[in-house]
C-alpha cells in the first residue's frame, strides 16, 4: 500500500489506477486481464449478497506476472474490529478474487449478527499463493511475510486509535500468519486474535516457542474439519506442526440452525451442491459463526 493520510484517501487512489489499467486492459497478459475483470467484478454493485456493503480496493498490483490483490469490506477509517483474512494454495488475485471478497462480505455480515455495528474485513491475496506441489515449500510464504507485514504496518500507521485487529487464515496462509506474528521476524506484529482453518501447518521453531507471537495466550484458534485431508497430508509432507491454538468447533449445532463443515474448501455451499456440503466460510455454519466470534475477541460456541 502507498503512503497516504487515511484508508478513504488510499482507497482512492488504487480506484483511480484501477481504472487506468481498465482504460489499457486490451494490452495487458492474460494474468493481468483476469485479475483486473475480477477486480471489476468484486466491486460492481448487485455482484453478490445485497446486504454486503460496498467494497473499496486497496491494491491491485501488476507489476510481477502473479497479480496481488487486498479488497476492504466496511470502512477500515471507522471500524471497531478489523479483520485480514488470508487465503491458502491455488487462491489468486487472478483465480478467485471475487470469490475471495465476497467471503470477506460474508465474514462481515455474521460479524454484524454476533453484535458488531462496524466491522471491516479485508480480503488479502497479497501474495503468489502455491500450487499443491509448492506449498510444500516456503517460499510463498516467505513472500507473502513480506507483503503482509507492510500491510499491517501500513494499518498501524492509518489507525493510530488501536481498533481490534484479527487474523483469519486458511490452509497455506496460517504460515504467513505465524511468521509475520513472529517476535524475530522484523515486523513483530501484535493482533488480538487468530484463527486458522484447514491449516496445513506453522514452522516447527514457532510451535516450539510460542510465546515468540504476538497474541495473546488462549486468543490462538484452529479448526481442521472432519474429511479435511489435505491440512492432514500437508503437515504430514512438509514437515510443518499445528499452530498449537485452541480447538473451536466445526460440526452441527441444528438447534441454532447451523451447519457442520467438511472437506479443506472455504466454499462448498450451491444450490446444486450434496446435500450438507459446507465449507468453512459458508454461511449458516458453525464455523462462519465461531470464525466471526473470535475474530472479534468473543468467546467461541462449543
């Protein structure tokens, strides 16, 4: 992000960018051209659920041949709770950005159901997210360290007043979660809370010290739903452990008409879908639920 007084002022400016690469689409990669159609698409009143508020782009960078994205739901200027939501293997800005944002909507609506009048989230694909066979590696998240640590340093910047700050990542992403919250990392950021679903995984060195991140002790979340194999085999190959946070639950509570999930997607739910297929940012889950529960610094259902 640039250099600007406030999130509204940044705001526009990438708008403004954003519309001169749309002026010159007809002449950009075919990478590029997706990004900035679902950058489009993202933002265009009526693409999704109504009750979404109006979305506000941040970044759209082209400058390397994987584009990298960061959307806001909500006004980042006046929110009292702010999430970053981070997107795991195969989720790009040029593949999956309004599928993305439009979960940051959806995380932002239950937030509002769990009793916060002004939230914002921001859909993040700040980074060259891995394919399956990379992911093994640490490169991506090395990158994404980078980015994410300049983001939330920029975030610090614009809102001095503190509001509540929350991590919410999944799969490959709760690596760059952890090492960006890490105290020997070079940007130790500190954040209320976090939670990671289908996480493949932390480095070994920061579950061993976990008193190297910066959230508060009981304030670290993970969830891996049942059928969830790639988390599993992704620990299992890489090496990497769990994030050693609190277990929060998944699965069915019927009584408050919530949904179990299942399966490593964040999305799962079509109308033509199996009957019972969830993912974990669905909504109508007990997962969207407790992600919006703790994300705001509540306790979680059981």
């Amino acid at each position: 992000m640039a250099p600007a007084g406030d999130y509204a002022q940044l705001s526009e400016s990438a708008h403004r960018r954003f519309e001169a690469l749309c002026a010159i689409r007809g002449k950009l990669r075919a990478t590029h051209r997706q990004a900035l159609d679902g950058t489009a698409h993202a933002l265009r009143r009526g693409s999704m659920d109504p009750a979404i508020p109006a979305r506000h782009l941040l970044y759209l960078e082209l400058s390397n041949r994987e584009p990298l994205a960061a959307v806001a739901v909500g006004d980042l200027d006046t929110a009292t709770h702010v999430t970053f939501q981070l997107s795991g293997t195969g989720i790009r800005a040029r593949n999956a950005l309004w599928g993305s944002v439009r979960e940051a909507g959806q995380l932002y609506l239950e937030q509002q159901k769990v009793g916060i009048a002004a939230p914002a989230v921001v859909a993040w694909l700040g980074y060259p997210a891995p394919n399956l066979a990379s992911a093994l590696l640490g490169v991506a998240a090395r990158k994404g360290l980078h980015k994410l640590g300049q983001d939330l340093g920029d975030f610090l910047r614009l809102r001095p007043d503190r509001p509540h700050l929350a991590l919410e990542a999944h799969s490959y992403s709760a690596a760059i979660a952890a090492r960006v919250l890490d105290a020997e990392s070079g940007y130790a950021m500190r954040v209320q809370s976090v939670a990671t679903i289908g996480s493949a995984g932390i480095p070994r060195y920061l579950c061993d010290a976990p008193e190297r991140l910066g959230v508060p002790i009981g304030h670290v979340y993970e969830a891996v739903a049942p059928g969830d194999h790639l988390a599993c085999l992704g620990r299992v190959l890489s090496g990497r452990k769990p994030f050693t946070g609190r277990e929060f639950a998944v699965g069915a509570r019927p009584e408050l008409g919530l949904s179990a999930v299942t399966g490593h997607n964040t999305s799962q739910f079509r109308a033509d879908a199996a009957p019972g297929a969830r993912g974990y940012r669905d909504p109508g889950t007990l997962c969207l639920r407790n992600l919006a529960l703790i994300t705001t610094g509540q306790e979680p259902l059981g």
